[in-house]
C-alpha cells in the first residue's frame, strides 16, 4: 500500500509539468505516457514526472501490453485529504 503524505503531494503538484499531468487525469480516464508529449518535456522528463507522482500517491500506473495507463488516485487522496485535489484543480492554471 501506498502512504500518502501530504508534505510529498503537496511538493508533487507544485510543479507546472505534474499539475498539467494531474489536471489532465482528473478527467477519471486512463491515459498513456505518449499521450502526454504535448506538454513539451522529454520523455526522459516525463518518466520522472510520473514517477515523482506514482511515488507521492497521487497516480498510479498499470501496465496494459507496452502502454504504461495512468489514472489519479483520486479515492484515495480524497478520503486523505478531502478538498485538496478539488482546491488545486479548480485554481486557474497559471500561464
């Protein structure tokens, strides 16, 4: 089982590439890595990004074939921490 710390989701999301990667899984569906590319960092970068987030219980990553799907944690991190995730997707992006 994953702890969820609120010290290391905090950390995880205050990084612009991992909030887009988190606004983007709010939608409840799984995404693949590759669907991610849009956002302009290296697939390297993004390996880290969804490690850093795998790491603080905020996603987690199923293998299905060669695609790596992630969804959010959303459960989870709401029976934590209920109205955190609600609070950081709901402030406008910043640009």
């Amino acid at each position: 089982m994953i702890e969820i710390e609120l010290t290391r989701i905090l950390n995880a999301l205050g990084d612009p590439v991992r909030l887009g990667i988190v606004r983007e899984l709010a939608d409840g569906e799984p995404h693949a890595c590759g669907a991610f590319s849009h956002l302009g960092v290296s697939h390297s970068t993004l390996s880290h990004h969804f490690k850093v987030l795998r790491d603080a219980g905020v996603i987690e990553t199923r293998a299905e074939g060669h695609r790596r799907l992630n969804t959010l944690r959303r459960e989870q991190v709401d029976a934590r921490y209920p109205g955190l995730l609600d609070s950081v997707l709901t402030t406008p992006a910043s640009r």
